[in-house]
C-alpha cells in the first residue's frame, strides 16, 4: 500500500508496480524524480474529519461537532490510522491474535465502517483500499480482488496487483508482470498486454508499450504516442511528462506546450502546477507562466484556492496570486478539502479553517 508520505514529495514506483492504494495514473519504466502521487480526484467530500482523542479514532463535522466519538473503553480496540471517508464507508484496522511474519506483533485485519461507526464490512482482508465507483480493492495472502459495499467479493482475488476502478475500469496486474483492464463485471477487457498501465483520467490512460509510454482511449485504442521517457494522467487538460531528467506538460494531441525544463512538478489543480526550479518551489499556470515564483523548501497543490508552503521549516498557506494568507505556523499542513484542512503542531493534529481558525485543536 503506497499510502506514508515523507513531506508531499513520493518516489516514484518502478514501472512494473500498480499505484493501487493511492489511485494514481501515472506509469514509469524506471524510478524517476519526485512527483505528487495524489488521486486526481476524491469523489464527493463527504463532510466527516478522522480525529484522536486519548489515542483513540473518531470523526467530526466542518463545525467541529462529534459525529463518532472516539471509544473510551482502552479494552475496545482503535481503528487503526486511517483516512477519511469514501463513499459512504471508512477503512479500519483490527489487531489479531496471530503473529506477524517478523514474529514481534500481531496481524492486523482490515474492514470498513459506515457514518454511523457501525461495522458494515468485518475485519478480513490483509490490506484494502478506499471505495472508488462503488467498488474497492482487497487483498488475502498476497492476491488482490474486488468487494462491493456489502462485503461481496465481485471480482475473485487472484491478482497479482491491482488499481482502484477509474472511469469504469481498473488497472490488475498478473505474476508474470503483464497489465491490463478490467471492468465492473470483473471481466478483462482488452488483453493484458502492457508493461504498465495507469489509471484513466479524462478519457485516457498512460500505458508502457515496448518500453515507451503511449496512451490508450477506453476501447484500448493507442491514440498517442508522445516522444517523451515518463507519463502520468491528464489532469485539467495537460498530463506531465518527462524528458530526460526534467519535468513539462503535454495536451491531448501529444504535443508538449510546457517544455520540460523543471526538476520535478504534479499535476495541474485549480489551474496551478508545483514545480521545483533550484531546490524551491512555485507554481505555473496551464501557459507555463511562473504565477508563483519558487521560492518555498516545499509545496503541495492547490485545492480549494489554497495550498500549504512551507517557509523556515514552518508550513502555512498562499491563495492563488501567492499572497500568504495563513502564516507559517505549523510542523506540516494539509490541503484543504471540504472547507477544512487537517494541521500538526507538537501537541498533534488538529483542523483549521480557510481563516487559519481552528475547528478542531490539536490533540492526540
């Protein structure tokens, strides 16, 4: 499961390794430079934040109100570190009795709540991942399949790797390395015959063929080619892409139209791209226009007119024109999303608003 971060900044996975637990779309022949490996997109927020109380797992609303307490009880045990809802339904973690494969711990089970805290899914799966069109991808001894939100498995497990669904097909993976689609039905729909295949955005998705990136439409026809090293998804209209050892963008006809010039960039969000230009970052608009100028230790995207820099080893928020409207003041920050977004100081994490107000104190 990719999902730890150090800072906003992941390594890229090696070609043959499927992005399941982040739901990322790009795909690489080698390990490449840094990249945002965020979803390009979460679906519908559903207005529920993770918090922690006396180490215990709960959720509130944007206002801060308590919608599922945190246990009390130390004999019930937490739900484990877990994201926040998808669809209706949240990921939990549940201690076992049996020892790890280090002997040191015990395994842990993975299920999913629902908004009320009632366990709808029971703790089974080795690993699982965030709902996506209806749909997640589950995991036993090394095998990935499938479950609706009944717990159904609907595509039996026996893959080797797999996505998460994306404009109606996933990404799976064999042992023997070849990638492929499938649809709802669990059916593979055009032959499992790529390198490595990336998620669909905006109708397309990057794939390797023969050692180099293309991009295939949903009939998987390849409809472009571009003459770059490296691929990721569309995202508003431009997909990033390598060249050599620099970052730059190219549109739906495979033309690039942001020379790749940047030692490393994400996705374009809320018109904006991060990229790193001498060990700082700023942020162009979809012309290549420097908007931002780079000047920040570290950065991620924009969601919701906003987006965390960092400045002295401190994190705070700029709007869109680069104005600093929350001030550095935090040991890491989040993006926004759903109004709020989730902060660290040293006494935990906590929510604040767009206004830099805290909903939520820090607490752990």
């Amino acid at each position: 499961m990719f999902n730890g971060a150090s800072t906003f900044d992941l390594v890229r996975i090696l070609a043959l390794a499927l992005f399941v637990g982040t739901g990322c779309s790009s795909v690489s022949s080698h390990s490449q430079s840094n990249v945002d490996s965020q979803p390009k997109s979460d679906g519908v927020f559903e207005g529920l934040f993770r918090i922690q109380k006396h180490r215990k797992t709960g959720f509130i609303d944007r206002t801060g109100r308590i919608v599922i307490a945190p246990e009390s009880d130390p004999s019930v045990p937490d739900y484990g570190d877990y994201p926040n809802f998808k669809e209706g339904l949240a990921r939990i973690e549940v201690e076992t009795q049996e020892k790890d494969v280090s002997g040191l711990g015990n395994k842990k089970k993975i299920g999913f709540i629902d908004t009320t805290g009632k366990v709808v899914i029971p703790p089974q799966f080795d690993s699982a991942y965030d709902f996506s069109e209806g749909l997640a991808v589950v995991s036993v001894n090394y095998q990935y399949g499938f479950i609706d939100k009944t717990g159904r498995i609907v595509s039996p497990i026996q893959w080797a790797d797999a996505r998460s669904f994306s404009e109606g097909l996933a990404g799976v993976a064999m042992s023997a390395g070849k990638q492929g689609y499938i649809d709802k039905a669990g059916k593979v729909v055009f032959g499992l015959q790529f390198e490595a295949a990336g998620n669909f955005s905006e109708g397309l998705a990057p794939v390797f063929i023969n050692g180099k990136p293309a991009y295939i439409d949903k009939t998987g026809q390849v409809v472009l080619r571009p003459q770059v090293e490296d691929a990721q998804g569309f995202s508003e209209g431009l997909a990033m892409v390598t060249v050599g050892d620099k970052f730059g963008f190219i549109d739906k006809t495979g033309q690039i139209v942001i020379k790749p010039q940047f030692i490393s960039a994400s996705d374009f969000s809320d018109g904006m791209a991060r990229v790193l230009v001498n060990d700082k970052w700023g942020y162009i608009d979809r012309t290549g226009a420097m908007i931002v100028k780079p000047q920040y230790e570290a950065a991620d995207h924009f969601s919701e007119g906003l987006a965390p820099v960092q400045i002295a080893r401190r994190w705070g928020y700029i709007d869109t024109t680069g104005q600093l409207v929350i001030k550095p003041q935090f040991n890491y920050a989040s993006t926004f999303r759903g109004g709020l977004a989730s902060v660290t100081t040293k006494d935990g994490y906590g929510y604040i608003d767009k206004t830099g107000k805290y909903v939520w104190p820090p607490s752990n």
